[in-house]
C-alpha cells in the first residue's frame, strides 16, 4: 500500500490521511473515520517537535484500532529544524522505533505508522497514546519510587544491548562518539557556552564555570574516553518528563521521545536522570543503592565482569558529560516559554550541584600529544571561543 505523505503540520492531519496511515502501518479493517480533533501538546511535552493528540471518531464501534493516537512531526521552529538536520534528530527516533522498539527491552509506546525522508529531513510517527498513564513532575522531581523504576527500565535497555552495538539492529546507528560527530558536537557546544553563561551565568559557581569553559575544548576528547567504555543503546534525553507510569504501584517507566538515542555508554542515561531528574537530597540518599541495583541488572544481562565500582566510576565520569545537553538547551532553543526556562534552570542546578558533590572534574581529558589532531582541535577550538565570547 503506497505511504500518505508526511502532513506539513498537525493542522493538516485528515480523517483520510489517518485511515491510510493506520492501514499503511499494518491494521487492517479499519473502518472509516468521520472526524480527527487535533489537540496541541507539545507545548507541554516537546521542544523539538511539534506534538499533537488526535482524538478518532469512528464510523462503526471497533476495538481494533484507537480512540486516540499521538503524531510527532517536524518542530515549526526553522532553528529547532536546523538542529536536527545537523544531529540527525528526526532520523534517530524513526530508526528507534523501526528497529530498537521491537526488542520490548523498555517499554515505550507502540508504532502504528512512521515515515522519515531521507532528503527533506521531514518525518511522521503515529504512537500509541499513552494518555491513560501519569507523567513525572520534571519540576518538583523524582520521587524514590520514580527514580528506582526509570533506573531499573533502563538497565534492561542497556544489558539488552550491552557491547553488542557492532551487531544488527545496532549497527549503523548514530554514535555520538564517532570522530565525525564529536567534532559537530565540540562545535556546537562551545557556540551555545555564550549565550548559556550570558543568561544563566548566576547558576555557576566559580568552580563550574572554570569546569564548563574548560571542558567545552575538551568535549571531543571526553566523548573519545567515553567511547573506550563499554558500549550500548542509550536513550540520550532520559529525564522524568519523558517517563510514563502506571497509577499504583511501582512499575516499569514507559519512556518518550528517543530523537537524541544512539549508541554510547548506559551510564550516561543513569549520570543524566539522576543529576536533573531527581531532587539533589533524594539523590544523595539513594544514588549508590540504585547503582549498586542497575550493575546488578546487567550483570545478569550477561555483562558478568561489570562491578559496582566500573559501575560507580562511569556514573562519575557520564555526569561530566551532562554539561552537553544542559549548553546546547539552554544556548540554542527558544526559552521564553516560563515553564521551559523553569524546568531548565532546575534541571541546571540540580546537575550542577551532582557535578560538585561527584568530584566530575577528575574526569576532565587530559591534554593529548602537542602535535596530535586532537589537540590541535582543542587549541583551534579554545582561540574561536575566546574570540566569539569577545565579539559577543
């Protein structure tokens, strides 16, 4: 069946397009839909994508397909685009559910229909609507519970996978780490430090300020480290808004928006949820034991030689690697919106405050051979970034 075109923005979505989607995406019967009501929720829910829920009237009662689903599409914002052409994100999140998704190693919600053109950058997913579940509170944090169930989902995902990125369906995906990338990602880090030290300068002691402008040269080496590591599937982006959880009791987290996931180290995810997602006094009292749990999972995943102290000195090392979101959000989108600069603001001081308490800065590259490439990059990078912090 010939695949409908990619709508130019939820406003575009039709009761047709919808019923060639679902069909095209695998249902079949699927009677005819008399009405689509389109409900805006990225506002609440997305800053790189524009976010709708479609509300289904059906013409006959039917059990087979939905009463509502959720449709991703490409953000209206021309800058948001431009940052996700240049780090592949639209592409990332349709290769997750095309490839990875069906594992069932984390629960996240069912693809009906997804499309993604390689050319325009333009992409659709049709998602299972997960609306009869509760969502975290990014503002208020993780509360224990919370925190033990987002820690042990991942350890799945992660042991799943754990140093089997050389293998199908992992191979290909996008590696944060490779040269090439963590070149573009030095780049752009270093141009979004600016702006972020210009409006958010007050949240950074001295200590963390000298730390970010000195890692930001150092970006492309510490993700070279990092790469060392073992390797796995990573979510990217794993914080508490991004989670859904059953009403009751503790359960697994279903996870959301997978545009920054690829293949790095798992402690990654930990060190990034743990360092924003979770009140700084809940995450000094119950770090080490879900870290101790998380290498536990794995290890019984196969990764027999992981220990609690490879596991504890990757969390360490992964939470120095958090500056990279923190910069490149708070540098490079559009904040005005008061909850978003809220939730950023919280999320900085909370990470910056891990950083501190989980000496980071140990882990801060050591200077490479004079002569070599890398430091030459990191030399060339620290003169650009002088210079564009002046003419700012």
């Amino acid at each position: 069946m010939a695949r409908p075109d990619i709508p130019a923005s939820g406003k575009a979505i039709t009761a047709d397009w919808m019923r060639r989607a679902l069909r095209a995406g695998g249902a079949s019967d699927v009677p005819a839909i008399q009405q689509v009501a389109v409900e805006d929720i990225g506002s609440d829910m997305g800053l790189m994508a524009e976010i709708v829920r479609c509300r289904l009237v059906w013409s006959e009662p039917t059990d087979a397909v939905p009463a509502s689903v959720i449709v991703k599409l490409p953000s209206p914002a021309e800058r948001s685009r431009r940052l996700s052409r240049l780090q592949a994100l639209y592409k990332r999140e349709y290769a997750y559910y095309r490839h990875v998704a069906p594992q069932g190693a984390m629960r996240s919600p069912r693809l009906l229909y997804g499309d993604y053109e390689e050319k325009s950058d333009r992409f659709v997913l049709v998602l299972e609507d997960l609306g009869g579940m509760h969502t975290g509170d990014q503002l208020a944090g993780a509360t224990a519970d919370e925190a033990r169930s987002a820690i042990r989902a991942v350890a799945r995902l992660h042991g799943r996978n754990w140093n089997a990125v050389g293998q199908p369906p992992l191979s290909g995906f996008h590696d944060v780490g490779s040269p090439k990338n963590r070149t573009v990602v030095q780049i752009i880090f270093l141009a979004y430090l600016v702006p972020t030290l210009e409006h958010f300068g007050s949240f950074f002691s001295d200590e963390m300020r000298a730390l970010v402008e000195a890692y930001g040269p150092r970006a492309a080496d510490h993700l070279a480290d990092l790469r060392a590591t073992p390797q796995t599937f990573v979510h990217g982006d794993y914080r508490l808004d991004n989670m859904f959880f059953d009403a009751g009791a503790a359960s697994d987290a279903a996870v959301v928006d997978w545009q920054v996931s690829g293949l790095g180290n798992g402690l990654y995810d930990v060190a990034y949820f743990m360092g924003g997602s979770v009140p700084t006094d809940i995450r000094r009292e119950i770090e080490r034991d879900l870290l101790a749990e998380y290498a536990e999972i794995v290890r019984g995943m196969g990764a027999r030689d992981f220990t609690f102290d490879d596991c504890w000195r990757l969390y360490r090392q992964n939470m120095l690697a958090c500056f990279l979101i923190m910069i490149i959000v708070c540098g490079g989108l559009d904040l005005d919106d008061a909850r978003m600069r809220r939730l950023v603001e919280t999320g900085m001081r909370r990470t910056l405050a891990a950083m501190e308490d989980l000496d980071a800065a140990e882990f801060l590259p050591a200077p490479r051979p004079v002569l070599s490439p890398s430091n030459l990059f990191s030399s060339l990078s620290r003169l650009a970034y002088r210079g564009y912090r002046t003419l700012r």
